[in-house]
C-alpha cells in the first residue's frame, strides 16, 4: 500500500474521513421509505419485502464483468434511479461495482460485500488494495468478494466541489480563527465550498444519502443473485450496514459492524464525542512516545506532551513551517490535520514521532505528507472525492451541528473540555454543514431492525473516530445486535492482529455462529 493509503487501509481501517472538513462521520438513517419522497422525513418502518414494479429493471438487470486491469478482479456497472420517490423518471446514477471470485477449496457461500467507510471511501480502491487479496484465506475461499463506491463517491457519479489549487487554499484555512478577519474568512471558505459542490454536482447532491446508498446495496444484493445480504462495513460502513438492515430485516444474512457510529446521537454531539476519541488516542501515542529515544515532546507525562503539541500548533499558526513546498507551509490547520491522519492507526506512530520532529526542527514536509494521506491529495496536487462525498453524504444525512458562528462560539469550551489540543479546531470544522444548498433529509435516530438474525457490532476501546461507546450504543439499540469488544489501540479491529478478534468474526461469516454477547478480546 503506498503511504496515503497506509494510514486508513491496515486491516479493514478506513478513517472517518472528513472530520476536518464536516465534523464526522455521518449518522442517523432517516430517509425516504420506497413510496416517499427523497426529500421528506426518516422511514419509520422497514421497507416492503417484495420489490416495487418500478423497481423491478433495476433488480433484474445483469451485469457485464469485464476484466479491472488488476489481475484477478472483474468490474461492471449497476444502474440504479436517482431518486427513489421517482424511479420511472429514466434519471440513474451509474454504480460501479468489483468482485473477486471465491478462490476454493469449499463450499461457496455466496457474495460478501465490503465497505471501508467514509463517507467518500472508495470500495472498489479497498477491494483491489486490501480486502479481496488480504482478507483470512479461508473467507476468500467461500465467497465472493464484492465491493462498490457508493453513490457520489469516485467511479459512481461523483460529486465534485473545487479544483486541486482551491482545495489546496482550503485546507490551509485556519480552523481557530483568533479574530473576526479569520472567522470571517473561515466561513467565506466553507461557503465557497458548498457552492463549487453545487455549481459542479447539481444533479446528484440531493441523492447521495446513507439511505439511498443502502438502498443501492440491496439491489447489489439481487443482481449478484445473493437471497440475503453478507457484509462487512467498517467505520462510516456501520452506518450503511445498520441502515441497510432497518430497511430490509428479512434481507440481512451475516453482518459485521466494525468500528460503530451510534445513529441516535445528532451531530453536534457526534463530533463533540470524536474530539473526545482524538484525545484519547493523542494520550495513547503520548505514553508510547515518552518510551521511545526519538520522542519529540519530552518525558512529562500525557498532558505535558500534550501542551508540548498545543505550543507547536500555536507556532505554526503564528508562523507558518518550511515544507518544501513554497505554495502550501505547514500551519496550524494542515499541522493538526497530519498528526490526527497519523492517530488512527498506531502503526504509523513511528511516522508521527520522525513528522512531529522534523516539523519543530523547521521540517515541515513529514507532517505535509501525512495531512496529504487524509486528504487523498496526489503528488501532481490532484485530490480523489473522498471529501467532497464525505461532506455530501453527512451534511444530508443530518441537519447541521450549528446554526453559525456564534452557535459555535457557545459550544467552544465543550470541545476544549473533550480535548485541549483538538477541541476548538473541531468545533469550528463542524460548521461545515451550515452552509449546505441541499437541505438534509435525515436526522439521528436509534436502529432496531427488527427481526434480523444476530448481527456483531465490534468496538475498540480506545478508537480515535469512533469511539467505544458508540459500538456500546449501537449492539443496545439492535434487537439482534451482538457486542464483540477489541481492549486496543486503532481505528477499528478486524485484521488488525487480534487473533480473538479475527476468529471470532471468521466463523461468525463462516458458519453463521455469533460470538458471545459481550465476548472480549485484546
């Protein structure tokens, strides 16, 4: 894997991408039931078992594999209505779809269908890089393994928002404006964000919510010729698991919900609690670090080393690090960025250590590089529509954490309570959505499905986006919901070295046997 990708693809790591841009990962599954309009209130009840006959081209049509250009991988393309409440409207989105074909020996079990969460991940880039060929052999063997860039995201009608030199100017904004010019000029930013997003994405913006992309699954589940649906969503993918099994409870056949989003929390509360998960993790790297010869912030203890990065940050902000690249300096905004990129995973804690030193040394190219791995942006200054889609997906999926600036004002010591280091940036970065042309069609709301087959919710005690008490929340909230806990370090838990953890899962989507309710691993 190259180095962008290295900090949200180890294991099923991806990151809850956008939480400098939005706010967080986004959560609640209101939304359109198949007769409603797209633009009215959350589903209250599962959706109809049999199909809608407007409906029904689309789950019968078949797809064309064709080969991917990466050896042992098919792509095709699914259509699927832009609006749901109008299907007859001949209006679709393309849906890019990719498998890998069970490898044998065994029986086949069908399609298991991964996700690496997001918003904005690209499925297909995590299918061909990590799960189709690092997946336990033994999965890979009984099944197919399948994946898709849900609506608005990469290959599947895309929404586009700035150029690589706006989005450049972007996220070197300062996210803690000291004065009114830079809250100004913060909001100016945000604004200008969601225009270029509806100048360039008219068309697809009101249509990329977590419900229209569940519904998107469940059609995937057809075409494939699946009776049910086995999965694997990891991060913002728990969403679209958990919304999914709301939707259809007589479609869910063997679900795993790695690294779990509580649906019923509103969004200010959402990213108030991942500012929290931040600062838990920054304690976990500070401990690690004062161990380490090479430890930038001294041997005080976690809240000495944090102060010791709150004064860097405070530096960069007053004056800008050398980069290597005279366009881009390493501030505040792209600084804090780097070090919360390198926080969701502790394998890259050693990079975190070697960024934060070069960095207070007048080197500020480490910490660019680590910012540039959460933003997908290229070495040729072209970003992927990671967070474009992240910000179209969460800001219609809820309504806006603030109503403006002074709301964000008023929550600003909240956040600095979660974290002392992070809290004000994220406050401020939650304001996102409040300029959004599209208004949201969902809001947070607890997920029963009821009458499902158990499905495991996994929880990492100490995850940075997604935090515990989430996957607590969420295993509460299903009726059939099995709480699997990993006591670790890391942004999610399945492959990431936990032999406990990976056979419990294994078999679960082997044999079809849950773990244990409340089963612990480290």
């Amino acid at each position: 894997m190259d180095t962008r990708r290295l900090l949200r693809t180890t294991g099923t790591v991806i990151a809850a991408a956008g939480l400098l841009l939005s706010g967080c990962t986004s959560a609640g599954s209101g939304g359109p039931s198949a007769a409603a309009s797209s633009a009215g209130g959350p589903a209250q009840s599962a959706a109809p078992t049999a199909v809608p006959a407007a409906l029904r081209p689309y789950y019968e049509q078949k797809l064309s594999w064709r080969d991917c250009g990466v050896p042992g991988f098919q792509c095709a393309t699914m259509k699927a209505p832009l609006d749901y409440a109008h299907p007859e409207s001949g209006q679709d989105v393309d849906i890019a779809v990719a498998r890998r074909e069970a490898t044998g020996p065994g029986k086949r079990l069908g399609s298991l269908v991964v996700n690496p969460g997001g918003p904005g991940g690209s499925g297909i880039g995590y299918l061909q890089a990590y799960a189709g060929i690092g997946y336990p052999a033994p999965v890979r063997a009984q099944y197919d393994m399948v994946s898709f860039d849900p609506r608005g995201v990469d290959r599947s009608s895309p929404v586009q928002c700035l150029t690589g030199p706006e989005m450049d100017q972007f996220t070197q904004v300062d996210q803690t404006p000291d004065n009114a010019a830079e809250r100004a000029e913060l909001v100016a930013a945000f604004k200008e964000f969601a225009a270029g997003c509806q100048t360039r994405s008219q068309r697809v913006l009101p249509h990329v919510s977590t419900v229209e992309a569940a519904r998107d699954m469940d059609m995937l589940r057809a075409v494939l010729g699946d009776e049910k649906l086995t999965y694997v969503g990891a991060s913002y993918g728990t969403l679209l698991g958990a919304t999914y099994a709301e939707l259809f409870p007589g479609r869910v056949g063997r679900l795993v919900l790695d690294g779990a989003i509580d649906p019923s929390r509103p969004a200010l509360d959402l990213n108030r609690d991942q500012t929290g998960g931040f600062e838990t993790a920054l304690r976990s790297f500070a401990r690690d670090c004062a161990k380490q010869p090479d430890c930038p912030l001294g041997k005080g203890g976690p809240e000495a080393m944090a102060k010791q990065l709150q004064e860097f940050f405070r530096k960069a902000d007053a004056q800008p690090v050398p980069s290597g690249d005279p366009a881009r300096p390493l501030g505040e905004s792209l600084a804090t960025t780097g070090v919360i990129a390198a926080l969701y995973d502790e394998s890259a804690w050693p990079q975190l250590r070697e960024a934060l030193s070069s960095a207070m040394n007048g080197d500020g190219s480490g910490l660019l590089s680590l910012a540039d791995s959460y933003y997908e942006r290229e070495p040729d200054g072209k970003y992927a529509n990671l967070m474009f889609a992240n910000a179209a997906v969460n800001c219609l999926d809820q309504p806006p954490a603030f109503a403006g600036p002074e709301a964000v004002d008023a929550a600003v010591p909240s956040f600095e309570k979660a974290s002392p280091v992070f809290g004000a940036g994220l406050a401020w970065a939650s304001l996102n959505c409040t300029y959004w042309p599209v208004k949201a069609t969902g809001t947070a709301r607890a997920l029963a499905a009821k009458g499902a087959p158990p499905i495991v919710v996994v929880g990492t005690v100490r995850d940075p986006a997604t935090p515990y008490k989430w996957a607590q929340a969420l295993a509460q909230q299903l009726d059939s919901g099995v709480l699997l806990t990993y006591d670790g370090d890391g942004h999610t838990a399945y492959g990431r070295g936990s032999a406990c953890i990976d056979t419990a899962i294994n078999t679960y989507l082997l044999t079809g046997t849950a773990p244990k309710d409340g089963k612990k691993c480290t």
